[in-house]
C-alpha cells in the first residue's frame, strides 16, 4: 500500500529562509510589475488617443466654422481653407467630410471620390474605420445644424492612426524593457538585502558548529537583539546541560568510591562462612559488583564527542600504555602498536582512555604471547584495533562478550564487564564495534568512531 503523498505543508517545512524570502521577492515582483505595466500601457494608450482625438476635433472645429449653405444652389460650401496640405493630397491620410440627409457631401481633395462611412451621432465622438485604400483611419464627427436647414450635417475629420499606433507599441517595448529591468535590479537588490539580512543567522550557524565541533563553550552574543536573546538562552541551556553532565559524573565516581568498602567488607564476611554457603554468597556478590561497576562506567562516561574540544589520541594514551606495557612484560605477554597516524579527536579523555584500557586489559587477561594495538585515520573516522593471540571466541560468544556481566570463562576472576563497557561507550559515540577471530587465533575487536577532528 503505497504511502499518501506529502502536503505542501510539509513539503515546504524544511525549505531555507533564504529561499523562501527570495520567492516571495519573486512573487511579488511577478504580481506587482506585470499589474504595473498593464496600467501603464492603458494609461498611456488613454492619454495618446485623447490627444490624438483632441487635435482632430481641433480640425473638426476649423471646418465646422468654414461650412456654409448657398440658398440659391441650394448646396452647401466650405469656404475657409485649413492650410495644410495633407488635406490637399489624394489619398494622404488626412480627409474630412461633411454629409446632409440626402446623402450629398463635401469632402477634402485628398478623398478624391472615396467616402469616409458615416454614423448617426449629435456629439463629438472618436473611433477607428477603414478608409481609402484599407487605411486604417482614427475619426472625429459630429451632427451640426445649419440655417436654413432643418436636417442635421453630419461632419467627420479622419487621420492614419499609424503613427499614433506605432508610437504606442514603441512605449509598450520601452515600459516592458523598463520593467523587466527594474524587476532584475529590484531583485539583485533584495536578494543583497536578504543575504545581508540573514547574515547573523548564518554566523550563529556557524557558531552553533564551532560549539558542537568543540571549538568554543558558549555561543557569541554580538548579534541583532532578536537573536541576542535567543543565543543567551541557548548558552543558559547548554550551561545547565554542561553543569548536569559533570554533576552525574562526580556522583558515579562518589557512588564507585562509597561502594568499594562495604563490597570490600561484604567479601571478607562472606570468606569465614562455611564452603558450603560461601559460593552462593560469591555469585550474588559477584552478580552486585558486576552490575555497579557496568553502572557507573556507563554514568561516568561522557559520550557523543561533538562538543569535546579535539585531543591528541596519541599524547592522552601515552601514559596509559605504558603503565600496560609494564603489565604486559610482567606476564611475559609482548604488547604491540602501530600508529598509521596520530589523530587529533572530538572524545573526552577519560572515555578513550576507558575504551582502550578496558579492550587492552581484556586481551593482556587472555593472551598467551602477544595482543596487538592499531590505530588509523580514515577520512573522519577513527578506526581501533586490538587483537591477541589468546583462545579466542567463537561467533555466539562473541555476541554474549558484550552482554552485561556475562562471563565466558567461569574459572578465571573477572568479571566480562570490559567488552561490554568498550560496548556501551562505541553506542554513546554513535560508532560501529565489530568482534572476530583474530589471524593469530585469539580475539580481534575492530572499532569505528566518526570522531576525527577536521583540519
């Protein structure tokens, strides 16, 4: 059954700031520019044929002026002439006409024996007709009335409209070019604004890594009061986490320390029972020591190495394996290392000292000649590995090794905490531990820890 495909709500939910800020950016300039444009362009197209009527009424009212009615003949006349000698031109583009009820008319020499078409209409009125020779005429007219005529003269000015047109279509490429051009700068513009505006979020990202990676304690406060405020109380929080944290540590070493003696006491009651009740009281103190020891090695470890300030593997494990090393030669047992490099790390020292005293001890405790220690940095990852030449484990007990206090060799006194310890603390740094047969026939535990510091 397949899963219902995601909201927009939720699609959405992770997108950037930035992102989302420039597209509304976007979106408004997509909204407001063309809305803006479109007004302009009317505008302006209103404007242009006003004027355009305007002077043609101007006209209009020149020959109005100039009709006149010859009783006698009983035909009308125009009488004043206009100047212009676009009126004079055939078929120039320019007429005018005056028409009575029975049809007859007198027209400018440039209609020659066309007709501009004729509307009935008492008021001074503008629109577009086809006039000679399919031109496409811009007309003003109107109905007159002249004594002694009873019927109305209707009188109409015409002129291409070509240029009118084409002066229009040039405004309209200029607004849209205008525009477009505005709507790029008005977007560079924003998009600095918003870059520039974001600009203490992405320091306090920055910062936030710099805390996480170890690199500084608290967060910088130098930011806009907005995020001043929000980065103190982060840095309050992370006070408190901090303060917690080194208050449950020094409580597991208070409680290890508290416990010891009366374990220690338990232990030497326990020796003068009879043999008979003595084993049993062995187990369950064994059971009591072991499950306090796993306890408070797992309270006292500080785990997750993001906020550690990164150490040296090398130098932190220097004094511990050479203490191990004097153990070693002791039990006549050969204690090899080889550094392939010497890593610096995002760890907590008493945890990577915890980690590989405890995979050393358990190999030297179990070796017959020789346990092995390697250490390597691949990309940002800490690879350990310790083997030993002792009689290793086979693969169910490899899984019981790091169960709790689960003990594989019944005869010998410890109690196989030490895996299960390394184990505990691996999941804490989010690591990867691996258990198998070692080439020399003992145990080998191979570990990964993503804690290898940058740079």
């Amino acid at each position: 059954m397949s899963k219902p495909a995601p909201s927009w709500r939720t699609r959405w939910s992770g997108r950037s700031i930035s992102l989302r800020l420039l597209l509304a950016v976007l979106l408004m300039i997509g909204i407001a520019l063309p809305v803006a444009g479109t007004l302009l362009s009317h505008h302006y197209r209103k404007a242009a044929t006003e004027s355009f009527d305007e002077r043609l009424e101007a006209t209009l009212n020149v020959i109005i002026a100039g009709v006149a009615f010859d009783p006698f003949t009983q035909q009308l006349r125009y009488e004043r002439a206009l100047g212009d000698p676009r009126f004079d031109q055939v078929f120039s583009g320019w007429y005018w006409q005056i028409t009575d009820q029975q049809g007859h008319s007198v027209t400018s020499r440039s209609l020659w024996d066309q007709r501009l078409p004729v509307t009935d209409d008492e008021k001074t009125s503008g629109r577009e007709v086809t006039g000679p020779r399919e031109q496409s005429l811009r007309v003003v007219e109107r109905d007159i009335y002249l004594a002694p005529l009873e019927a109305p003269l209707h009188v109409s000015v015409g002129a291409r409209n070509d240029e009118l047109v084409s002066d229009m279509h040039e405004f309209q490429r200029l607004l849209w070019l205008g525009l477009l051009g505005l709507g790029a700068l008005l977007l560079g513009v924003l998009g600095l604004q918003v870059r520039w505006g974001l600009a203490p979020l992405r320091r306090m990202q920055a910062n936030l890594k710099d805390v996480e990676q170890g690199r500084a304690e608290q967060l910088a406060v130098d930011l806009p009061d907005e995020l001043a405020t929000l980065a103190a109380s982060m840095n309050a929080v992370l006070a408190r986490d901090q303060r917690l944290i080194e208050r449950g540590r020094h409580t597991a070493g208070n409680l290890a320390h508290a416990l010891k003696t009366p374990l220690s006491v338990m232990r030497l009651l326990v020796r003068q029972l009879p043999e008979e009740r003595r084993s049993a009281w062995d187990v369950e103190l064994t059971r009591v020591d072991s499950a306090v020891r796993h306890h408070l090695a797992r309270a006292s470890a500080a785990g997750e190495g993001g906020r550690f300030a990164p150490i040296d593997v090398y130098g932190t494990l220097s004094p511990l394996l050479s203490g191990l090393g004097r153990l070693a030669q002791r039990r006549n047992i050969t204690l090899q290392q080889c550094w392939e490099s010497q890593p610096r790390v995002h760890m907590d020292t008493q945890d990577i000292q915890e980690l590989i005293g405890n995979l050393l001890d358990n190999a030297l405790r179990w070796a017959s000649h020789e346990v092995t220690l390697e250490v390597q940095a691949v990309d940002l990852t800490l690879q350990l590995t310790v083997s030993d030449d002792g009689p290793g484990m086979t693969e169910a007990e490899c899984q019981e090794a790091v169960q709790r206090g689960k003990r594989l060799d019944e005869q010998r006194s410890q109690s196989g905490l030490g895996l299960a310890i390394v184990a505990d603390l691996v999941s804490l740094y989010q690591g990867d531990m691996q258990l198998q047969r070692a080439e020399a026939g003992g145990l080998k535990v191979s570990i990964e820890l993503p804690v290898i510091a940058r740079g």
